[in-house]
C-alpha cells in the first residue's frame, strides 16, 4: 500500500464530497435530543444523503477484511462507545453524549467528518472531555504543513489529552481517504515528534482523536463493530478531513454549522 497524492480533479471532487458530510452533520443537528433514537437518526441522515444530497452513504454494508458488513448508513457512538456505535432502538436522554460519525461518496469520493453532540443537562466532566477532544483535533491540525511528520499530529494530540488527565485510543487511526474509505497512511493519534510519513502537498487524511475520560484499554462488543471503554468511562471523538496545501492545511469538511477552530489557532490557517 501507499500513499495516493491527489490532482486538482480530484481534490476538487473531495471538497465537494466532504463539505456534503458536514452538511449532514447541520441537517440532523435540530433532531439530535432527548427521545430520539439512534436508529431514527440513521433513517434521517440516510434519507437526506440519498434522498435530497445524491449520495451514496459510504457506512452501509461496508466490510474490511475481518468485519461482517455494516448494518446502518451512519455510526453513532454513546458514552462509553468509543466508535462504531450501530444506530437502533437505544433513546438518548438527558445527560449522554454521542459522537455521531457521516462518511459519504459522492462521484466516487469520500468525505469523512463526525461531531460530539450535548444531550439535555450533562455533566462538566462530560463537556470537558468532549471540549478537550475538540482541542486535540485541532492541536493535529494545526501541525499540518508540507515537511511536518505524522509523530508531529499525534504527539501534539497525546500532549494535550494526556495533559488534561484523559487517554488516547490506540487501537484505531485518522486515515488517507479518497476514492477508497479507508487509505494509507493510517494517522495515529499519539506519537514523537519528526518520527513516521512526513506529509506532501495534495496528500488528503483524516484527524479523529477518540480521547477516554479514564484509561485507555478498549473491549468489542460481540455485534462485530461497537467498541467501548474497558473501563466503561465516557469516551469522545472529534474527525475532519484535511488536505495538505502548500503552505499548511486545508479542512475539506466544512460547512455554515460547524464548530468554528479555537481561539487559539491562528486566523491564516483557519
Ligand atoms: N467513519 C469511520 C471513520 O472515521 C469509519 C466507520 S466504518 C463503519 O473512519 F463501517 F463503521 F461505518
Ligand atoms: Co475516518
Ligand atoms: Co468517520
């Protein structure tokens, strides 16, 4: 395997495909409360993908070597579901948080982009733990440049999560994406500096720090797909897909109701 540098018609092709899967994510933010269940959101973002967007949703019967194919078009991941989390009867109510994770296909490429969502009243450890998360996004992003290293993303993300008290997950990885799902190279979220793939222009990958309130260890759950805290402590994720410029970085996944970059990163790069 190796990396696919992407040309100008096809990053063209991924910024269309991209901003889609942020678009689906302001779509079904209004439904996303007390009540509703995950499996209503799947039906909503699916209808809305196929129906109104002219996409195909990239999750549905998708199946790795390994994994028996995916039942749903969307992940919805509660609490303690790391990733993976396949929508159905379970409600949401006051309290939960839920990663909800959109990848569509649009003329033959992927956008890949998932947010963390407040369900009624939940607690400061819960908001901090999905704000931290958001920070580690970006604390990658803002290592995106030509000549940067992949150890330079994921020691910035480890730094900051680990600061706050909270742990990475290992055993899962931002990716390369692009007229496959999931590409080289595999973007781990912790790391030393200057070690691993030193990034190019026009490569295109994923950041998707899935950050633990406790320890780090996961567990499967026998569906084949849902992955959980060994622990059962709350678990977060934030993902963009990014395209390496020039001179920095480009988020693909962009859309009117995302959440805007922290203070903290600089306006240039934004
Ligand atoms: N969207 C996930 C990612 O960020 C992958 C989901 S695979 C699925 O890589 F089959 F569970 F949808
Ligand atoms: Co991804
Ligand atoms: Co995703």
């Amino acid at each position: 395997m190796s990396i696919i540098l992407k040309t100008p018609d096809e990053i063209e092709k991924m910024r269309v495909a991209c901003r889609l899967a942020a678009e689906v994510l302001d779509y079904i933010t209004p439904f996303v409360k007390p009540g509703v269940t995950t499996g209503e959101l799947d039906t909503l973002c699916h209808d809305y993908m196929v129906n109104v967007q002219g996409c195909v949703p990239a999750p549905l019967n998708y199946a790795p070597s390994g994994y028996k194919p995916y039942p749903k078009s969307i992940c919805t991941s509660v609490n303690h579901q790391i990733c993976h989390g396949i929508p159905g009867e379970k409600q949401l109510r006051s309290g939960d948080i839920v990663n909800i994770d959109i990848t569509t296909i649009k003329d033959g490429y992927h956008g890949d982009t998932s947010r963390m969502f407040l369900i009624g009243e939940t607690s400061i450890q819960a908001r901090r733990l999905c704000d931290v998360t958001f920070e580690c996004l970006w604390k990658g992003i803002e290592q995106v440049r030509p000549g940067a290293s992949l150890g330079d993303i994921g020691h910035a993300i480890q730094q900051h999560a680990e600061g706050a008290g909270f742990s990475v997950v290992r055993e899962f990885c931002g990716h390369g994406v692009g007229a496959s799902f999931h590409e080289d190279p595999q973007v781990v979220h912790y790391g030393k500096p200057g070690t691993g793939v030193v990034l190019r222009p026009n490569m295109i990958f994923t950041i998707e720090p899935m950050i633990n309130a406790g320890k780090a260890a996961i567990r499967a759950l026998a569906d084949g797909w849902t992955v959980v805290t060994k622990d059962h402590s709350l678990s977060a994720q934030w993902e963009h897909t990014v395209l390496v410029t020039e001179t920095g970085y480009e988020i693909l996944t962009v859309s009117e109701g995302m959440r805007p970059a922290p203070d903290w990163v600089g306006p240039a790069n934004r």
